[in-house]
C-alpha cells in the first residue's frame, strides 16, 4: 500500500512538472470510487493525473486533449473478500469555458481501463473493463470538484473527485 501511495505521488509530480511546458495543463488530485454491480457495492481511493495540451477558442472556451493515470490507495472488503483498485488509465478531452472571478465549468468525454483484483478466501482474480464516461466540474482558482459517470462495460462506475489543476 506504502509503494503504490508514493510511486503515485511520483507519478502525479512528473505530470504536474510537464505542465510547465507552454500550452500543457494538468490536474492531480483524489477520488472517491464507488463501484455498483449487481448489488455489490465497493467504494475505493484513488490518486489521479491528467496532463494534456490546451487549445484557447474565443469567448472563453479552451479544449484540452489529456491522458490519465489513477492508482488505488484504499480498498474495500465485501464479506471475506478485499476489493483493490489497480493501476487505471485512458485519455480524455476536456472542454471549458472560463467565467468571472477566477472560476470555469468543464465537461470530460473519457475513455478508460479500471483494473481491479479481488483476493481473500485463498482465491484470487482480476477483472479490467473499459468503456465511456462523462464528468462535469468546475474550477475555482485551480482547486476543481467533478462528478463522473461510466456506460457500457463500467455501467455502475462511478466517481467524485477533488483535484487541483495548473499549467499554462
């Protein structure tokens, strides 16, 4: 658990120093999981990155194609059985419209792989799906709060998360 928390910690720093670079923006941040399927219910952290490079449109509107990164640092037990999120990853475009005050609403088409193992009973197995999903949030001086949902394969996935975005 102490290896995955600081290689994610890593992992969330090299995405934050590559938004430095002209153009490129980045978020870090934590999520809280809730994985819903046929009336199992697990609720897991995460850490996460995006870091992807900003196109500025007129009146405010920017689009942001990025590439994420999440690692489980809390688990869940259900019964006798620990749920563990793995490494998840995908890509994402974010469109944003800034408003007054040093705020902006954003929404995020994503497409990701969630990895997860559940171990216990002296068994163990590993389940990865991928499919769509969609998050709306804002920003106040770079501090967000989103909301996102998953169809398809990850239909009952779903995610709240507190983040912190930088970058050009």
């Amino acid at each position: 658990m102490i290896k995955r928390f600081a290689f994610a910690l890593l992992a969330s720093s090299v995405i934050g120093v590559s938004a430095l670079a002209n153009g490129f923006d980045a978020e870090v941040g934590y999520s809280y999981v809730n994985l819903d399927d046929d009336g199992i219910d697990v609720d897991l952290g995460a850490l996460y990155g995006f870091a992807g490079y900003r196109w500025d449109f007129d009146n405010g509107l920017s689009g942001t194609a990025e590439g994420f990164l999440a690692f489980g640092v809390s688990d869940d037990n259900v019964g006798p059985v620990s749920v563990d999120l793995e490494p998840t990853f995908g890509a994402a475009y974010r469109l944003s419209r800034d408003l007054d005050n040093d705020f902006s609403i954003y929404g995020r088409a994503i497409f990701a792989r969630f990895d997860a193992e559940a171990s216990g009973v002296g068994l163990s197995d590993t389940a990865d799906e991928t499919g769509f999903g969609v998050a709306v949030g804002g920003a106040f001086k770079g501090f967000t709060l989103s909301y996102s949902h998953y169809f398809g394969d990850l239909d009952g996935v779903s995610a709240i998360s507190l983040g912190y975005q930088f970058g050009n």
